[in-house]
C-alpha cells in the first residue's frame, strides 16, 4: 500500500497528471511553455531531416508593403524577407493570441489591425536570425457603402476584396484564425471530369460533376456563423 501512495505522488509531481487529476485544460497546463506562446513559430519546413535555410537579400522589418504584381507568385516574396545577406527559418504554421495553431493559408485577424486591413490570408511565417519572428500576410479591403457603412451580402456577412498588397507583421499580431468564404456568384460553376477508379483491377473511367471556383473572383465574405 505503502508502495502504491508513492508511486501515485511520483505520478502528480508531473504537469499533465497533475492536470488530469485536477481537470485542467491542456491549453492551460501548457500556456507557460515556450512553445506554446503566442507569436510562436511552429512546424520549421525541412529537407531529409534537416532544417531549410532560405537565403535573402534584402532588409525588410516590420510593416513593409509589397505590391503582388511586382513578384512571380505570392510566395516568391520569402526570398525577399529578413536582413541584408541572413539566412532565415521558414515555419508553416504559428500560435495565435488566442492559443491557437493557425497554418500557412489560413484567413486571420490582425490585432491591431496594419493600416486598413483587418483581416488577411497568412502566406507564411519565418524567424529571424536575431530570433524575431514575422508572418507575411495578404490583406483583404472592407468594402463600403457611399456613405461609409459596411457592405453586407444576403446572410448579413461583411463583403471583402482579396488585394494585391503583401505586408509584414509581427507574428504577436496574429489574434486568430476567421472563416473567410469565397463569394462565388456566376463566376464559379460545376463542370464535367472524368475520374479513373479501380474496379476490379482495372481502371475505370467515371464522369463526375467537380465544382471549379474562379479564383480570378476576389470577393470574400467574413462567416460571422461559424466557429473555429
């Protein structure tokens, strides 16, 4: 018996015994763990075991604005973040202000918000040599009514454009991921695609209908219903 009672003490000296046997929630337990602080870079991209080094040259901080048009595709811009010469560390994903994982390609909120944009798609999320850590985000325009009101679609959503404006913030500024909904309108339709199947050992051709979004679209609007 003796033996049984230290054995259970051993057990509650650990952090997440102690938090099962009190009913504390892991966000919680864990909120003191470096890993688990909001700004925090998660999920370093890498390549047969080894951690990706991208190499820039160029010194951006945060806050810098860059115009799409002047970069082949949206991620082409990692190669122009971080200090003259440094070699930087690329993350896919970073803990939001409300304790979230939020990933490379998710819809966020920014607190406060950077200029005129509230709101933004993350592109990617990298770590300076000095340890800093910035995420590059798309931002999406508030559309407005003539008198300056917000536009709203039929479900009382607030309607956004997707801009072409890239900018750098401090990864502490990401307060959580939104569900953005592309507007589809008649720009987005359902079309015909043949599927190859295996029946039987043999490939099959079945047509299906396949729903193709126009991405060429930017209109957005914010799901005030849902929740993440």
């Amino acid at each position: 018996m003796k033996d049984a009672v230290k054995v259970l003490k051993t057990f509650t000296i650990h952090m997440k015994y102690k938090g099962f046997f009190n009913s504390i929630p892991s966000k919680l337990l864990n909120a003191d763990r470096e890993i688990y602080k909001p700004g925090t870079a998660r999920m370093a991209t890498s390549y047969n075991g080894k951690l990706n080094l991208l190499k820039v040259h160029a010194t951006i901080i945060d806050g810098t604005i860059l115009e799409l048009q002047q970069l082949e595709t949206p991620y082409s811009v990692i190669t122009h973040l971080g200090s003259m010469d440094d070699n930087v560390q690329e993350y896919r994903a970073v803990v939001s202000n409300c304790s979230e994982l939020v990933h490379s390609g998710d819809y966020v909120e920014l607190h406060p918000p950077f200029c005129e944009f509230k709101y933004g798609q993350l592109l990617t999320t990298i770590q300076l040599k000095s340890g800093r850590t910035l995420c590059l985000v798309q931002g999406f325009l508030a559309l407005q009514l003539p008198n300056g009101q917000p536009l709203f679609n039929d479900f009382e959503c607030p309607l956004f454009t997707l801009s072409r404006t890239l900018f750098t913030v401090d990864s502490t500024r990401i307060q959580k991921a939104v569900s953005m909904v592309h507007e589809c309108g008649n720009h987005c339709k359902f079309e015909k695609s043949v599927v190859l199947n295996t029946v039987e050992r043999e490939q099959v051709a079945d047509t299906k209908l396949v729903f193709l979004h126009d991405w060429t679209q930017l209109l957005y609007c914010l799901n005030v219903y849902c929740v993440l």
